[in-house]
C-alpha cells in the first residue's frame, strides 16, 4: 500500500511570500537591464526546460507509445516556423 505524502504546516507568512514572488520578479525584471544576448539564452533554457516537460508526459510510462508522431509534429513545427521568418524578409 502506497503512503501518503506528509503535509507541510504553511504559516500566513509563507503564504504571502510565496504570493509576491511573482510580482517581485516582475517589478526586479522591469528595474534590471538585461543584455540581449542572455536574455535569447534564458528564453531558450526555459523553452528546452518545457519541451523536456512535455515529451516526458507525452510518452506513456508502462506501455510502448510511439514517439513518431511526436517528433514529426516537432519536425513539422520547425519548418513551418522557419517558412514563416523567412517569409517576413
């Protein structure tokens, strides 16, 4: 029989930091200058981060699934992607 995850009391305290950690990444992003360079890097990290994510969840873990289709619509994703830059020069 599995055991339940233990519960973690949260304190009103924890509670509100946790609630303004976006606006204070939000206000630290607008004060903060950053390069354009890191910026295209940190974009690119959290969008591998994703795809990791989601390939992960896309393959079933007991049974065989078919990454295939996957890879295709990924495939498929980039050229037109690529069409569309290339079409705006």
């Amino acid at each position: 029989m599995l055991s339940s995850p233990k519960k973690h009391p949260t304190t009103a305290w924890i509670k509100i930091a946790l609630s303004l950690s976006t606006l204070l990444g939000v206000i630290f992003a607008i004060l903060t200058q950053v390069p354009a360079v890191l910026n295209n890097i940190l974009i690119s990290f959290i969008a591998g981060i994703l795809l990791y994510i989601i390939v992960k969840e896309f393959l079933p873990e007991k049974k065989k699934g078919q990454p295939i289709f996957f890879i295709i619509g990924l495939a498929l994703f980039f050229v037109f992607y690529i069409f569309i830059i290339l079409a705006r020069k």
